[in-house]
C-alpha cells in the first residue's frame, strides 16, 4: 500500500485496521487515476501502440518485461516476441521513455511473418496496430508526497462518506439526522463550481492534488486506454 494504517489514522481515518485499510485503497484508486502512475512495483498486463519504426510506448514506469505479443484481432494467437527481439528503455533512467524497442534486425524464419525476407520480427509487429507488453511496472518506492497524500485523502474520503455533526455545523447544506448520518445534500449557492471534466481531474482533494501534481504522467494521458 502508498502508506500503512498507522500513518492514515494520524491524518484522521478512524476504524479497525480492515476498514482503514480499505480507505487507504479506496485513495490509492483515485491516486492512480489522477496521476497515471503505479508507486509501488506490481505485476500487471498494459497494452500499447505500434508506431510504424517498431515502438511501442507503455503507459506506466516499467521495471521489467516478461513477454511481448502483438494483439490480434482475430481467433489466431500471434506469436510472443523473444527477449532477443527488443529491449525496454524506463524512465527511471533520466532521458528515457517507458517503452519496449524492436531490436534492429532480429528474425526467425521458423515463424511465419518474422522471416529475415519478410522483415523479421519488426515486419511482424509492424502487421499489428498495438501489442500486449506483461511485465512490473511502478516505483520502486512510494515517494514521501504520495504516502502524505494517500493518508490524507484516506481520510477526506471517509469524512466525505460519513459527515459527522461537526461538518453540518459548518456547512449547512448538509442535513444530518440524530445519529449523525447524512440525509440530504443541496446546494445553496448557485454559483457552486461545476464537477470536473473527468474522474482524472482530480483527486477530490485540493490538498491532495497540489502534493500529487509533480507525478503525473502527462505522457500517459496520450495513450488510449488508459
């Protein structure tokens, strides 16, 4: 997790261990959305687009990739790529993209479509518009501003799930019963700002999103699914 338990109650999640954990990952979902980036390693499966000279941009920092396949359309499978076919450059090296690199060259004439007179591995991977690239991606440790602010939006997720008496006090357009649960919301001014765009626009917290700007990844936002 982008931060422990402990350190979510110190910023003001309350509950057992279970459901402050589950706060916790209910931040880290609108973390990751926001900023487009895994912080922490994890195995998972992308998905990305060819360009014509063999390129392949993923949307997520890679740490390490375990298989390359061309995505088909049809019913037939294409083949995996070897290791000896392309390299993976990271941003975790200063300059470098996130991004697997056809190997100038490579063939196997024992596969159909990346014989040496068809253009090898790179006339294979060229027939296909995008390919599935499996592999770690993420950092390799949870920077101290994502860990400050995945317990503080912990926190204001919770708050804004249960507004306590407190909070009706302070804003009257909430209306809580006796028990403190909130039963209606409206909006009392009409020049309320409007929702955002989309749910990256934000995290849902200002705080939050001012300690998060610097580690979004804007190139990621090219990319489609993602």
């Amino acid at each position: 997790m982008y931060c422990s338990v402990a350190q979510a109650r110190s910023a003001g999640c309350t509950g057992t261990d279970a459901e402050v954990t589950a706060w916790i990952e209910a931040a880290m979902e609108r973390i990751t959305a926001y900023t487009r980036q895994q912080f922490e390693p994890l195995s998972m499966v992308v998905v990305g687009d060819v360009t014509p000279g063999g390129l392949v941009l993923l949307p997520r920092r890679v740490r390490s990739v375990s298989s390359v396949t061309p995505v088909a359309d049809g019913a037939d499978d294409a083949p995996s790529l070897p290791s000896s076919a392309y390299r993976v450059t990271s941003s975790d090296v200063l300059g470098q993209v996130d991004a697997v690199r056809l190997a100038w060259g490579g063939y196997d004439d024992l596969v159909a479509g990346a014989e040496c007179w068809a253009g090898g591995w790179a006339g294979l991977l060229g027939e296909y518009e995008q390919a599935r690239v499996e592999g770690e991606f993420g950092t390799a440790t949870t920077p101290p501003t994502v860990v400050q602010g995945t317990a503080l939006l912990a926190a204001h997720i919770q708050a804004q799930a249960a507004p306590s008496d407190a909070d009706a006090e302070q804003d009257p357009a909430l209306s809580v019963d006796d028990e403190g649960n909130n039963v209606a919301i409206e909006d009392t001014d009409s020049d309320a700002p409007s929702e955002p765009a989309s749910a990256a626009a934000t995290t849902g917290s200002a705080q939050v999103d001012a300690l998060l700007v610097g580690h979004i990844n804007a190139g990621a936002a090219l990319l489609g699914g993602v």
